[in-house]
C-alpha cells in the first residue's frame, strides 16, 4: 500500500525536475549560472494560470489533443515499475499496451497539430509520425528480447528482471539494447542530437511545432506530459541499464531517484558536447538503433 | 572461447554496420583500424598464450591498426577533392542490406555441419557476416577508397574463420598473407591517386565511360 503511494506521488512528482536538471546541466557546461532546479515547476504554475486562446478554425479535436495525450501518457506510468517496486497495474501483455498508449498519446498530438491547419504545423507532424516509425520498433524488439530472457510477458517481470548475473550472462545483447535504447530516449524525447528543444526556427523543429498554438493550461498539460514521458522512458532504460537493487524497499526508492537525476545530468552531458544531425540523417540513426536491438535479438534467439 | 571473445566479435559485426553506413571516409578508416586491433587481440584471449601467437597478434595489430591506416590516410590526403558519392543502394539501403546479411549468416551458420565445440560461437557467422558486409561494400560504394576499406573488411572475416585454426597455423603463412594485405593496400593507394588526376572524379563508375565528359 505505501509502496503504491510512493509510486503514484514519485510519478506525479517527479517528472518536471529532469529538464530542470539537463537545464542546469548544459548551463553549467556554458558556463552560466542557468534557471533555478525547479524553474519547470514554476513554468506549470504560471501557465495552469492563464486563459486559452482557441483559434475559430479548430474543431473538438485541437482541445482533445493535449487531455487525450496526457490521459494516456498518465495510464502508461501505471505499468512501469519504479525501483524494483511493482507497478499499480500489471497483467500479461502489459508491454504491448504499454507500447501503444505512447503510440495513442502520440497520434493525439499530431492530430491536433493537424487539425489546425498551419503548414508549420503538418509538417512537425509528418517529422513526428515518420520517426517514431523507426523509434518504436526498437522499444517494442528491446521488450521482445528482454521478454526472452526474463521468460515473463507483463512488464513488472520483464523489467525486474535484469541483473548483474544477467549482464555477466548476456552482456553484448543487454549492451546493443541499452545503447539502442538511449537513443530511442533522446529522439523520443526530442533532445539533441535528434532534435533541439531550444530551437527558435520553426523549419528545424520536429516536436515544438507541433504545439505551436496551444496555449494556457493546454499548453502546461502539453509540457507535463512530455516531461513524464521522459521519466517514463528513463525509468524504462534505467531498469536495463543500471540493475542496482537490495533487500531494503526503502532504500531502493532513493537509489531510484539519484539514478534518475544522474540520468538526467548524463543527457545534459550528451546535449553539450554534440549538435543537432542534419534532419536527413536521423532516421539513419534511429535506423542504426533499430539494426542494434536485431542483432540482440538474434543473439538471444539463436 | 569464452564468452569476452564473443562480445568483441558483436563489436566486430557493429564495426561492419558503421564502415557501411557512414559517409566520412575518415570515420570508415579509424572503424577498419579498430576493427582490426580487435580482431589482432583475439588469438590471445581464446588460445593459450605460446611465443607464435603473441608474434602473430603483434604483426597484426602493427598491420592493420598502425600500417594500412597510414597508408590509407596518406592516399586520402592526397586527393584534394572529396565530393559526397552516395553509395548504389544509399546510405540506409546499405545498413539495411548488411543487416539481412548478418541475419543470414546467422541462418546459415546454425545449419553448418560444424565440430560440436564450435557449434556455440559466435565465430563462424561473425566471419561470414563480415564477409558479406565486406561484399556489400566492395560492390555498392563509389569511391575506390571506400571498396579499399570493403577489401579490408572481407579480408577481416576471413581472418575471423582464421580464429578457429590459429593453433594449427603456421607463422609464416599468416605473416604472408598480412604482407600481402598491405602490398595490396600500398598499389590501392597509388591506383586512387591516379583515379583522381586523370579523371578529375573519385567516382570509379565513371571509369567504364569512354570519354571523361558525358
């Protein structure tokens, strides 16, 4: 019971502090003294406070887009588990469920991206829907073959799963994988080098185009949910990459929550020290990502 | 073979799957050297350390890890152009197509009559992806540098069959063939050069076209 708390009051907590710390992170490699931790907080606070401008042109799906997408990204957080805890909800299969509530949360937003009809607007949407064409088959091959390995079909098994003794088992597979899945990881949640949140240019956006007329509290929503699907995914990849785990349950949730920030502090490393790809190499790179999950999964089947 | 040497041979296959669909030939070189020095390493960490094995890793490594890449890097210094040539099948074509190929020397591997101790590697379908990938780029990219780097990498799979045999193989033959590599390598460059001056394009599909200007 408290570990169902914990988990639900960590996911609605947690979520807005990552990009406060990649912020700080990069400022930090500039040289600048950056927006305060919790500047993300704020930035929610401030805009749940505003009216909303509705464009006439828009129909009821422009004010569904960013309730829908956040609804299914919420109900995502309930299958993943966080620490070695069990999520609230698990059932055999879960993963692909999982796997298509993004996939739902995502169609939402291009939708109403579309349906105002900006030029801007359709194509952030055709970058988004193209590239998670290639983002997605590496999540769902990475769950296949951790599913082999862990012999378990709901998440909470598959993810619990790896170990040490695992990754001296089957280290080049878990390795491939973990590498796929940072990627997957950052185009997903549209930081360099796939994608740059800070960009001003409408022609070089892929995700920020796409929420260009929102405003107000849809605008908060829009940002909390791409905020947890950050923590989501991290929380996904850390399970695999970082198998760190006691006896103590206590003990564990802090473990969680340090690894989340260095986490975040790693993608803030990888933010500095790179730039953008040209919009023609990204898919080549998700691409590479998605050769990498195959060739674990052959490892792993033969 | 323990299980350290079949993780460097995943390295080995992900080297193949970078040298195909980079586009910079200097990444392409380092990769190769990499590939290389690692595949140099390996007669070390399966057989028992002996005076002919340790003679054999160090030739190699100084071969392809310090030798035919300042080879290669000379040549590439001298051509004072360099124009982007998107291979045949394109950059993603190319990844795509050595990925089937390694699927496919994974199939075909497992329904080789191979001895019962080397049923369980890695090595025999590495070699054989390798080979292909090495094919594969000899066959598909433009520029004579590039199918030089795809001449590296077949030779490099064959070398990886050569792991399973390191203990019956003699120095010398080994040493033969490495010097033979690299007499290869040293004609290959001198042969780009002349591509460059006398055709004013590194595109060797030009060179069936009877006149320089079409």
């Amino acid at each position: 019971m408290i570990d169902l708390l914990i988990h639900l009051v960590l996911i609605i907590l947690i979520p807005p502090l990552l990009p406060g710390v990649i912020n700080r992170t990069k400022a930090a490699f500039a040289g600048r003294t950056g927006a305060p931790l919790l500047q993300p907080y704020y930035d929610l606070y401030r805009l749940l406070r505003k009216g909303t401008v509705f464009s006439r042109t828009t129909t009821w799906v422009f004010r569904a887009g960013p309730i829908v997408t956040l609804a299914a990204t919420l109900a995502a957080a309930l299958f993943i588990p966080l620490g070695n805890h069990a999520p609230p909800l698990s059932f055999n299969g879960d993963m692909i469920l999982f796997v298509y509530l993004l996939a739902l949360g995502r169609f939402f937003t291009t939708v109403a991206a579309l349906d105002t009809g900006s030029s801007f607007e359709g194509m952030g949407a055709a970058r988004e829907v193209t590239f998670s064409c290639l983002a997605e088959p590496v999540v769902l091959i990475t769950l296949l073959v951790l599913s082999r390995l862990s012999g378990s079909l709901s998440l909470a098994g598959i993810l619990t799963h790896s170990s040490t003794t695992l990754w001296l088992a089957s280290g080049a597979s878990l390795i491939l994988l973990v590498a796929g899945l940072f990627m997957v990881l950052l185009a997903e949640n549209c930081r360099i080098p796939f994608d740059d949140p800070t960009t001003h240019l409408e022609l070089t956006m892929i995700h920020e185009v796409l929420v260009l007329d929102h405003s107000g509290p849809a605008f908060g929503m829009i940002t909390y949910g791409a905020a947890l699907k950050l923590s989501i995914l991290s929380a996904l990849f850390l399970h695999v990459a970082l198998p760190l785990r006691n006896a103590d349950p206590y003990l564990d949730w802090l473990v969680f929550v340090i690894s989340m920030i260095l986490l975040a502090v790693a993608i803030g490393v990888v933010e500095s020290c790179m730039a953008r790809l040209r919009m023609t190499r990204v898919p080549q790179m998700l691409l590479a990502a998605c050769v990498m999950a195959a060739f674990a999964m052959i490892l792993v089947v033969r | 073979m323990s299980s350290f040497a079949d993780q460097l041979l995943v390295l080995v296959l992900l080297i193949n799957i970078l040298i195909l669909g980079t586009h910079r030939a200097r990444v392409a070189i380092r990769a190769i050297a990499l590939q290389g020095v690692v595949l140099g390493m390996m007669p070390l960490l399966i057989h028992p350390v002996q005076g002919h094995i340790l003679l054999i890793t160090l030739f190699v490594v100084l071969a392809k890890g310090v030798c035919i890449p300042w080879l290669l890097f000379g040549a590439l210094s001298k051509i004072e152009f360099s124009e982007d040539l998107p291979p045949f099948l394109g950059y993603a074509g190319n990844v795509i197509a050595g990925a089937v190929a390694t699927v496919m020397a994974f199939a075909f591997a497992a329904r080789l009559p191979l001895a019962p101790h080397h049923q369980e590697l890695l090595t025999v379908p590495a070699a054989l992806a390798t080979i292909l990938a090495g094919f594969i780029a000899l066959a598909s990219r433009r520029k004579a540098i590039n199918q030089v780097i795809g001449y590296l990498m077949l030779e490099n799979g064959i070398f990886i069959f050569g792991l399973l045999l390191t203990e019956a193989m003699p120095l010398m033959v080994e040493a033969g063939a490495l010097l033979d590599l690299i007499a290869g390598i040293f004609v290959m460059g001198i042969i780009i050069n002349q591509i460059g001056r006398e055709f004013s394009s590194i595109d060797t599909s030009r060179m069936t076209a009877l006149r320089e200007e079409e």
